[in-house]
C-alpha cells in the first residue's frame, strides 16, 4: 500500500500532471465563482479533454477542478450576500455578516485557512477509508438515514435561536416545495398544478438562487449603498488564518460531519455544511455570537463543505456508488479508460486511487492558496456600491439559473422565490431552514418509505443510532422551551410574546428584519396556513404512499402556522404595530424588482444579448448616473464575458421568442 502511495505521488509531481492539475484547479475557481454552476459545471466543461490525457493526467484534472468549487463560491456569499452554491449560502450567516462589518477580508481568510484543512483532513479521511470504509457504511440502515435527515432538518431550529416557530415553519415550507413533482415512493405527481416543467420537481440552483441571491440584490439594490460602509475592508487576512488556528477543534468537528455527510447518499453538500454549522452551534459555549460575524460560524462549514467532497469520493471509488453528481462524471471519466470503481479499481488499480487523493489534497492547498492570495483585493469590492455590481450580477444570477432544466419557467420560479426570500428577510423569518427543508424533502421521504417497508416501528425505533440521533433532536428543544418560559417570567411577560431583538440578533439580517413587528407579520401567518392547508387538501386525489409524507408536513405546518397566527395577533392586541413605512421602505423595494422583473421580460422576448444591451445602460444611468463612455465599457466587459462563457464553457444563454437568428 506504501509503495503504490508513493508510486502516485511521483505520478502527480511530473509537470504534465502538474499542469493538468493546475488547469482543473482554475477552471473550478472561475466555475465556482459564478452562482450556481458548481462542480457539475466544471467537470463538465473538462470533460471532452479527458480522453487527450493519460489517466492520471485526468484524474489530477478533474480532481483539481472538484476539490476547489467549495473554496471559490464563498467569495460572492461573503462580500455580497449573493451565494455561490446552496452549499455557500451558510456563509451568510457570519462570513456576509463579518464583511458589512468591515472584516471583509478577515472572514475570506478564515474561509479559505479552514478550506485548506478541510480539505486535507477529508484527503485524510478518503486514504483511511480504503480499510475501512465497509463496515463504516453498512451501520446505517435506512432508519438512521431516515434519522440523519431529520435531525438536518430540526437543526434548524438552533439557527433560528430565539425565534424556534418561525425557523420550524420555514423549515417545513422547504419540505413541501421539496414534494413538488413525482412522488420518489408511487405514480403520482404532486402539486404540479398541471404544469410539465414541475414534473421533475424544482430546480436546486434556482431555489438557492432566488430565496438568497434575487432578495439580496432587492435589498441591496434599495439602499442604493455599498454592502460595507466601514473602512479598512483589506485588512485582517493574518487575523483570520490565527481564528483557525485558535478554534482549531471546529476544523476537526466540521471535517468529520463533512465526511460522514459525504458518503451518505442524499445528504449532500448543502445539508452537510449546515449540518457542520449547527453541530458547531450546539457544542460552542456562547452561543449568543453566532449569527453576527463569529469565525466560529465560518470555519465548521468551511472545512465541512471541503470534506464533503473526499467524502463523495468514498462511496464512488471503493463501492461504484456515487456520492454526488461529480463524482457520477469522474466515474464516466475513468470508465472512458476501460476502468471500473469498486473492488477491482482498488485491487488493479491502487496507484490510480491514490493519484486521485495526492491531487485532491494538493489542489486543496493551490486553490485556497490562489484565494487567500486575492482575499485583500477581493474584500474591497465590499466599498463599491452595490448598484454598480448589481447590474451585472442580474444578469449572471438569470443565466446560471437557466442551465438546468434550460426553461424559462425555472427563471419565473427562481423570481417568485426571490420575493418570497425578501418577505422572510424582512419580517425575521430564517431563509436557512427553509432551504434545508427543501434538500432533504426526498431523501427524508424516499428512506422513510424504506424504514416503514422493512421494519416494525417498534424494532427501527430502538436501534442504537435511533435512539441516539432522537436524545440529539429532543434535548435541544426541551432546554430552548424551558429557558424561554424561564426568560418570560423574569421578565414578568406573557409566554406567548416573542422576543423578536432576539430573533433578528439569530439570523444574518440582522437589524434588517423591518417588518417583524408591523401588520404584515399576521398576513404572513396566515398565508403560511393558508398554503399548508390547501395543500393538504390537495394530497386526497394522491395514492396512500404518495400522499404520506405531504400529509404530515402539512398537518406539522397548519399546527405551527395557527401558534404564530395567534402568538402574532395577541401581542398585536396587547402592543399595537408598528408603522410600515411606504415611501422610503416599500416603494423603493417595488421599483427595485420591477428592474428585475424587466430584464426577466426583455430575455423571454429577445434574449439575453439584447437584453443586456438594453437593460444595462438603461439601468446604469438611472440609477448610478454613469455617463455613457463609463457604460459602454461596462456593457462590453459583460458582453464579452458571457460569449466567452457561452463559446469556452458551453454554457447556455436563455435565446428569446423574438431573438434574431444571427443571435441564437
């Protein structure tokens, strides 16, 4: 086993590897800069080349564009609020919080310090596994998978500290438009409203895209201002790599949730780093500065969402099961070379397994490497008012969402989403359980069906794992409702009054939660049940299977949605709402997504070219005054960026009902 690790680590130090790494490891970067690409993308775009390679070459390749996606798509999360993934959206928790605080450049540098050992550790992890991956695997059954999500889920509601119902409601709407489209357990489609392009459910990227991405823009586009007003937003990169360093504990506790979430199918990146992120919640003493720029909250899914990926590796190389869509393409790059994974890819072929973990952990380091290099130039973009970045961030938000399934309804979705994620933005309820919600709708429900198939509920109950996982989930949640009702006695309030400088304290927007104490929080409520009652009404044309799981979200959310209705309308009674303020807070967000919902309309009928060459200078000189030589040289930079996508990365571009022909 030694000799075939050293023998690869020799292959990976000739200079044609080399090169071939260096060659993934940017194209991962640039792929994980733009929202929503991810590491598809970049394997995708390397891919035709693999067979111009040996395969070491290759491997080294695509390993180099896998390892480093996670490190990249944290630069939009944390100095604009705009996330690079789903996975990157736990940034804005501290990392975007940091960065309006003028830390901008202390957060990219814990990112990217903790990225490195993240990713060393899961390298770590993966080289391990070979011995011992088996058995591992085989102690989770589908109960403690069922458990395992579960548990994903109800952990948000510790991200939602202080305000537990809104972040449990938010957290069951994810779960319900998780459900839409074929049901994973019978024949049925649900809730599609007849609609084809809801068949195979909603779009990941658009979700993630329109809840964070489009509300943020709304927001930011509103204030007219930069993301950070303070002043010394280079500064702090030594400070941030010493926070790693001194909360080394979280890398170690982030990098195992990380791995174990990545050789779990249907866990996933996104529910890992969040995962990571509670874990690092539950187990830290002050609690209390989570949420408002601690490192804390960076370095667990930091070094999570790099572990994740050796972890996908796991499952994929020693059992030929992929952990994530990644992984499925480098098991079609080896195939390509007549190479199976499984047992035979570990006993013909070590050397080959141990090229792909030499690469992994040297492109870790080359890819962060790169970023915290650029982490000081980088956090000044935070001085630039958002306006300006904005215009083009519109545009690269509706293209990256247009990938998949390449519908214009996946835009009106991600659209519709981006008004919902300003309405949960604004009145203090957390968009993070909502997006949890809807990742693990359908691994929750397919393992259930499975559970609920194979075992007696008095048999999967008290399995070990079982037990341990329902202590994890309860415990919190008899501890929170004792210290509340503790709370509201000394205070001498009623229970049911919320404390809501607690519930904006919790969330990433903070002192931006306006409208949590005015007439709109009760129609929110009532909307909610509203939703969750319709849809209720809704499974009784679906089959028993079907229907199970979208019954009892629904029943758990009408409950939920009738305590906030009633907690909301009791402390109206008693204190009166605040005042919404229409002119200078509603208005200007109105105009704000009425700019969206035009360049939304110029591509459905002319596509995207024309669109920005209509949108942007109209836009430009509206609302930041630029004169026209300024504007021209913005548009061309945009254009030429876009065809260069469109020409080099073969990434679509939305082409309209009326586009010229020349430009389809």
């Amino acid at each position: 086993m030694l000799d075939a690790a050293f023998s690869a680590l020799g292959q990976v130090l000739d200079p044609a590897t080399l090169l071939m790494l260096l060659v993934g490891v940017l194209a991962g970067l640039v792929m994980g800069i733009i929202p929503g690409i991810g590491g598809t993308g970049a394997v995708a775009v390397l891919l035709p080349f693999v067979l111009l390679l040996e395969p070491p070459q290759a491997m080294a390749m695509i390993i180099g564009a896998v390892a480093v996606v996670h490190t990249s798509d944290t630069i939009s999360s944390v100095l604009l609020g705009i996330p690079g993934s789903a996975a990157a959206t736990v940034m804005l928790q501290d990392g975007h919080t940091m960065a309006k605080q003028g830390q901008a450049a202390r957060a990219l540098s814990i990112a990217f310090t903790a990225s490195i050992f993240g990713g060393l550790l899961g390298a770590l992890g993966l080289t391990l596994s070979i011995p011992l991956a088996r058995p591992l695997v085989l102690l989770f059954a589908s109960p403690e998978l069922f458990m395992l999500t579960v548990l994903g889920v109800a952990l948000t509601a510790l991200l939602s500290k202080g305000n537990m119902l809104k972040g449990v409601i938010a957290g069951l709407l994810g779960i319900l438009l998780g459900q839409v489209g074929a049901a994973p357990t019978a024949a049925d489609y649900r809730f599609t409203f007849g609609q084809l392009e809801l068949n195979e459910g909603l779009n990941l990227v658009a979700v993630a895209l329109g809840v964070f991405g489009i509300a943020e823009i709304v927001h930011l586009i509103t204030k007219r201002g930069a993301v950070s007003s303070v002043e010394g937003l280079g500064g702090g990169w030594r400070i941030g790599a010493r926070d790693v360093l001194r909360h080394f504990p979280h890398v170690l506790r982030g990098s195992l949730v990380g791995i174990w979430a990545g050789v779990l199918p249907g866990v996933g990146a996104t529910a890992g780093s969040w995962m990571a992120y509670g874990q690092a919640v539950s187990t830290a003493k002050n609690k209390k500065k989570f949420g408002k720029g601690d490192p804390r909250g960076i370095i667990a899914p930091e070094s999570a969402a790099h572990s994740i990926e050796a972890g996908d590796l796991i499952p994929t190389l020693l059992f030929g099961i992929p952990g994530a869509a990644p992984a499925a393409l480098l098991m079609g790059a080896l195939l390509t070379f007549g190479i199976e994974t499984g047992p035979s890819l570990i006993n013909d072929h070590l050397d080959l397994v141990y090229t792909i973990i030499w690469a992994f952990a040297i492109a870790t380091v080359v890819g962060a490497g790169l970023c915290l290099i650029g982490s000081v130039p980088l956090a000044k973009l935070c001085r630039v008012p958002f306006p300006i970045l904005g215009a083009g961030l519109i545009v690269l938000l509706f293209v990256s969402a247009y990938q998949e399934p390449q519908q214009f309804g996946v835009l009106q979705v991600m659209l519709l989403l981006g008004v919902v994620g300003w309405l949960m933005k604004v009145t203090g309820m957390p968009r993070a359980p909502f997006l949890i919600g809807f990742v693990l709708s359908i691994p929750m429900e397919r393992y259930y069906f499975l559970t609920d198939s194979l075992f007696a509920p008095q048999d999967w109950l008290i399995r070990p794992a079982v037990l341990v996982m329902l202590a994890i989930l309860i415990l919190p949640f008899v501890f929170a409702v004792r210290r509340f009702v503790l709370r509201r006695r000394a205070a001498g309030r009623p229970t049911g009054q919320a404390d809501e400088t607690n519930v904006v304290a919790a969330t990433p927007d903070a002192g931006e939660a306006t409208l949590a104490r005015t007439a709109v929080m009760p129609v929110i409520a009532g909307i909610s049940l509203v939703v969750f009652g319709g849809a209720l009404a809704m499974t009784a044309g679906l089959s028993a299977q079907a229907a199970l799981m979208p019954r009892i979200t629904c029943v758990a959310g009408v409950v939920a949605a009738v305590v906030l209705l009633a907690r909301e309308l009791l402390v109206a009674r008693r204190d009166g709402y605040e005042r919404i303020d229409w002119k200078d807070g509603i208005r200007p967000t109105v105009v704000s997504l009425l700019w969206i919902v035009g360049f939304l309309a110029l591509v459905v009928l002319f596509g995207t070219i024309i669109a920005v060459v209509v949108f942007i200078p109209t836009f430009l000189r509206a609302i930041v005054r630029w004169s026209w030589w300024k504007i021209a040289i913005y548009l061309v930079v945009v254009l030429t960026f876009l065809l260069a996508l469109r020409g080099f990365a073969d990434i679509a571009l939305p082409v309209g009902y009326l586009t010229p022909p020349p430009l389809r």
